[in-house]
C-alpha cells in the first residue's frame, strides 16, 4: 500500500520563527489533507490540497503531485500552533477514500 | 451545523463489557469512517461506509462492527472490550466526491 513519510518528527521553534513541514508519499493520490491537532487532541483541518498551493493567513501548502510531496508551511510562528501536524492521503483504488495518515510532526512553540 | 459530533467523549470500560460509540454528521455526506489513534501514531481505519445501509472493513476491524442503519449516523459497536482497545476514536464523513474529510472532536476509551 501507499507509504506516506513526514519530516521532521520533531521540531522546536522560538515564537516568531518559521518552519517547513514535509510530507513524501509513494504513490500517486486524489487527496491529500494536512491537519493540527491540538494539545487537547482535536484534529482541526488545515488544508485539503491534492495539488498546487493555498494559503490561509499564517499558513500556506504546496502540494506537487508529480514528485510526491506536500510542504507545509508555517510563519511567524505562536505558542498556538503547537501540537502534531498530520498529512494524510488518498488515492483512487483505495478502500472506499479513506486516508493513509503519516507519523506527524511534534511541532513545540516556545514563548 | 454542527459538523461531526460524537458522544460520549470519555468513557472506561472493564474487559469483557460492550458499548456503542456514535457518530453523528448533519452535512448529508454518503461516506463516513471510523478510525483509531494510538500513542506516537497516526490514525488507522477500522471501519467505513459508503452509503445508507452499507458497511465495509477497514485496516483493523477485528474486534468491531458497525452499523449504518441511517446516513447520518454511524455506529461503533465494541461487543466484549479487550485491553488493546485502549484508544482514541475518531469518526469522519465525506461528501459524494470521497474528496475532504470532516472529523469529529474524538472519544477516549480506556479499558481495564
């Protein structure tokens, strides 16, 4: 099956930094969705990006579809948007759409 | 609109007892999925649907079953709870296009 990898799995930041999250997958996908979830568990939708780039305030994804990955970009970082940062992906022939979820990235936001 | 819900929120169980957890959506979405998210991990799927009165499995199901007797209501049945469904559940939906999926804040079931 499809293998999706993120990078880093961990990452401290000083408030105010930026950070470029990365996630890789080994096929090709018709979803693929980036996701926070909080320190209180909830997961929160951040992008639905199966290509091209978006942009929402402090963050923005690109997702390149040829090559196999999805970038997700964080700047000016706040204490808010620590938590685990999910890539999650689907492709056409899989079991009735659902998502292969990567291993996260820990992200720490440090005041 | 609420969106996803799910109830309950919490819950502790000895082994051996059963409970339903429910997922509810109210955006008229036709696919709905059931996933668990243990330690350090991603979630992994135990059980979907892609319509009224349909189920099918997913990647761990044993131990589970489900039932979608309404489109927008999506059970998950634990019939004798093992210690190793100590977890936490979350359900999501999907609209016809199988595109974005909307997840519900999640239940946290421990077992005993």
């Amino acid at each position: 099956g499809i293998q999706v990898e993120q990078s880093p799995p961990d990452l401290i930041l000083q408030e105010g930094a930026n950070s470029t999250l990365r996630c890789n997958f080994s096929d090709s996908v018709n979803n693929l969705q980036w996701f926070h979830q909080n320190p209180w568990g909830q997961l929160i939708n951040l992008f639905y990006i199966p290509s091209g780039t978006k942009q929402n305030g402090r963050l923005s994804a690109t997702t390149v579809a040829t090559e196999r990955y999805s970038l997700l970009y964080i700047s000016s970082s706040q204490t808010t948007d620590s938590g685990v940062y999910f890539c999650a992906v689907g492709t056409s022939y899989n079991q009735g759409g659902k998502l292969i979820f990567g291993q996260g990235t820990e992200l720490s936001v440090k005041p | 609109n609420a969106g996803v819900t799910q109830t309950p929120k919490f819950r502790v169980l000895k082994t051996g007892q059963s409970m339903t957890l429910l997922c509810a959506q109210d955006m008229n979405h036709e696919y709905m999925y059931w996933y668990r998210q243990d330690p350090g991990m991603g979630l992994r799927l135990i059980h979907y649907s892609v319509g009224e009165g349909t189920t099918a499995k997913g990647e761990v199901p044993d131990g589970y079953n489900v039932s979608r007797l309404k489109k927008q209501n999506f059970l998950l049945g634990l019939e004798s709870a093992a210690p190793s469904q100590t977890s936490v559940y979350f359900c999501a939906s999907a609209g016809l296009n199988r595109d974005e999926q909307y997840f519900g804040p999640g239940t946290r079931l421990t077992v005993t």
